[in-house]
C-alpha cells in the first residue's frame, strides 16, 4: 500500500458548521478523521475526503480580512507580483472576501469563489467573480471567454481540493506561455516542527511539502522555480511554478528547501508516525493544564473560533466544562456554538473582561497580533494557554520571549 495512517484525531464535525443553537445535536455530522503518508509522492492527505459542498456553502463563515496580518501580507504579495509580471491578468482561485484581488485592477481581474456569499461580495465591489468549484469546466470557460492569464494565484485553497490532477491539468491549460502559477498553504514541516496537529481537518485535505508538489507537477510538464517559507498560517509555503519551458531560472531557494526537507526526513514514513507519538502526548499535557486550572473554578476563554482549533476540542474531548466560552471578532460565528464540542461565541466586547484570568490561544498562529492587543490582560495577571509547540502557559514574565 502506498498510502498508510499515522494519525487518528478521532470523530471530528465539519469545522465551518457552526451550530446557531444546541437543538437537534443527534443530526449533527460527524467523519474520521485520519491522517496518511503517500510514501510514492510523499504527499500527506487525509484519509477520507468530507464532500466540498458540505464545507464550502453560502453559509461560508471565514473572512481573510479579519486580520491585519493577512492584510497586509497579500498587499505585499501583490506589489511582488507587479514587478515581476508586466501587464497582469490574474485569475484567483478561492477569492474569498477579495483580500488579495482588491490589490489588482476591476479590468484584468477574475475570480473563482465556490461560496456564494463571499464570491457576492467581490461581484460588488467590481470583480467578475464566478460562484463555482474550480475544475476543468470552469477553467474552460474562463481560457474561451477570457483568454491565458499570465498570474493564477490561489491561496489557502491548493490544499482543499481532493482532486489535484484535475487542479493542475486545468492550470497547464490556462497558465500563459510566461505565466506564473503562485500558491500558498500550510506546511507539512512546519506542522512537524510544532505539533500543530490543529492544522489536519476537513478543509485541509492535503498539506504540502516541496517534495510532495514536485512528484504532482512532473507530468503536466510544470516546475517550480521558487520556493518561499512564510510565517502566516503557522507556517505555511508558497510555491512559484512555470511551465517547464518558461522563462524563469531557479531560484536557489530550490534546491534549499529540497535539502531542508531530506534533513528533516519529510519523505520517511517514520518521522509521521515519531509525530503522531508527540500529538498523543501534547493532549495529555493540555487537558492537564486546563483541568489544573478548572480545579479552582476560573473560567477559561478560548480567543479565536478557529477551525484548526476544532480539531483540538473534539480530539481531546474540551467542551464547555473546560473552555467556558470563545471569543471572535468575526460576526457571522458570534452568539454561535462550535461544531461538535458545543461552546459559545460571543465577540470580545462581550466576553472579554476584567474577571478573566485564563485564556486558551485558540488562534495560536496570530500570538504576535493577539498578545501585542491584549496586552494589558498580562500587566493585569491574565495567563495564556497554548499547545504550540508544546502545551504552556504564557504569563507577563515569560512573554518576551514568545513574541521575539
Ligand atoms: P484563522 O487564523 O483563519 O484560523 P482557521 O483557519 O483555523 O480558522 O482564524 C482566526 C480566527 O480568529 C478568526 O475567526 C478571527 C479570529 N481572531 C480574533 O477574534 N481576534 C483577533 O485578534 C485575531 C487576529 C483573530
């Protein structure tokens, strides 16, 4: 067999099917989630697939814009790509709410969103926006209405879809003789390096590697010529990849990345399973450390209704006996409940006051932009949890070092 399980994070919920209230929980769905190692083209995927509709709806809850960071990391990614490629028509795959379009012009612009709410909110602010999956069909229409695009960009998307052979069939096809073909997801290493088991649900039905991406590329004739490592995400890569007559050299980053990953043993099935190892240890430790703090009955808020941290609620069975309740800036999940562990949203102006002392970094890949705004919660004695890499506290005394 070429594909085996390392990892078993157990009965896990659509992470995005926020509940509005606790009616009905026995028709709530539930998969397993398991996680595998293709040991012919290294690529790590999740065992079974959860259907897209399911996860990716008008009802879609995320919005990119929600963090600065974000922001402004597109921004630069958009001045990069304007030095590079002169007279950009670019194509987006996976829009969402136009955090990375809305650097571009209206007239060369196109986007592909599949959920209808957000690709209606790029539809009006002036960018053709099609509601549809990405696949074959699409990109057709787009080659025969639009003609090639000389930049495909597609972030935090790649990793969603099941079918990458159809991902890259369509781009060899619409991708311009010169074009470049950008795309970004969380990192396999990265997740390695820190225990972020968080980083396997639904929605990420594969995470990369630069090995993994070069095995897939091979026989649509494509090549990656540059290879960056980004902090956004908790850790994630971004790959540049040409035709394999394209005009671009190869950049050394390559052959970097390449020697990085073979050091770090990335294409050994048993570094996934010393992994899996880690994770069983890294709940124990955390239910330790919320359940030690439980005893002398202090709430607990988990800052960020992630979908990465549904993976640790339902993996390590946290419910609202451990995490009272969430707070999340974003609208559309407050006065919500999360799937399947059942704990309350509220927004931060609700939830956040002077009373508590405990927070768990739930969105633990924005510690920087969360502990620089709250502070004033650790001046006050205000503690935060995090299991990234390994489950600790973070007090006033011990911060700078968090954030350096
Ligand atoms: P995100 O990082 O996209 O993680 P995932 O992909 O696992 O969902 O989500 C971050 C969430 O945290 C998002 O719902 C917004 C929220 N958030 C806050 O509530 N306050 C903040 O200061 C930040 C940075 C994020």
């Amino acid at each position: 067999m070429t594909k085996k399980v390392f990892l078993n994070l157990g009965k896990q919920p659509v992470t995005n099917s926020y509940l509005k209230n606790l009616d009905n929980l026995d028709k709530e769905y539930f998969y397993n989630l398991k996680v595998t190692y293709n040991d012919k083209n290294n690529l790590v995927s999740l065992k079974n697939f959860v259907k897209p509709t399911m996860m990716f709806n008008s009802k879609y809850a995320h919005r990119a814009s929600s963090s600065k960071t974000m922001q402004s990391h597109f921004k630069e990614l958009s001045k990069e790509c304007k030095k590079k490629i002169k007279n950009i028509n670019c194509l987006e795959i996976g829009s969402n709410d136009g955090v990375f379009i809305k650097n571009f012009s209206k007239k060369n612009t196109i986007a592909v969103e599949p959920c209808s709410n957000l690709a209606n909110l790029t539809n009006d602010m002036g960018y053709i926006t099609y509601p549809v999956f990405w696949n074959q069909k699409i990109s057709n229409k787009i080659l025969n209405k639009h003609g090639k695009r000389n930049l495909i960009f597609s972030a935090n998307t790649m990793s969603h879809i099941e079918d990458l052979d159809e991902v890259f069939t369509s781009i060899k096809k619409l991708l311009d003789k010169d074009g470049v073909f950008i795309f970004e997801d969380p990192y396999i290493l990265s997740v390695l390096q820190t225990n972020s088991y968080d980083q396997f649900y639904d929605e990420h039905a594969h995470l990369f590697s630069y090995l993994s991406i070069t095995n897939l590329i091979k026989k649509f004739e494509l090549r990656v010529f540059d290879v960056k490592i980004l902090n956004v995400h908790g850790g994630s890569i971004r790959f540049y990849i040409c035709h394999n007559d394209g005009k671009y050299k190869k950049k050394r980053s390559v052959s970097r990345i390449l020697n990085i990953e073979l050091k770090n043993k990335i294409n050994k099935f048993q570094t996934y399973k010393n992994f899996a190892n880690k994770i069983r240890r890294s709940k124990k430790k955390l239910l330790k450390i919320l359940k030690d703090i439980k005893k002398s009955k202090k709430l607990i808020v988990g800052y960020g209704a992630t979908y990465k941290s549904s993976t640790i609620y339902n993996y390590c069975n946290i419910n609202s006996k451990l995490i009272d309740y969430i707070v999340d800036t974003t609208k559309n999940k407050q006065n919500k409940f999360t799937p399947g562990s059942h704990i309350k949203i509220l927004s931060p102006i609700k939830g956040l006051h002077k009373e508590i002392k405990y927070i768990f970094l739930a969105a633990w890949n924005f510690k920087k932009e969360i502990i620089n705004k709250e502070i004033n919660f650790l001046k006050e004695g205000g503690c935060f949890i995090t299991h990234v890499p390994y489950p600790r506290t973070i007090t006033l005394k011990n911060v700078r070092k968090e954030i350096s």
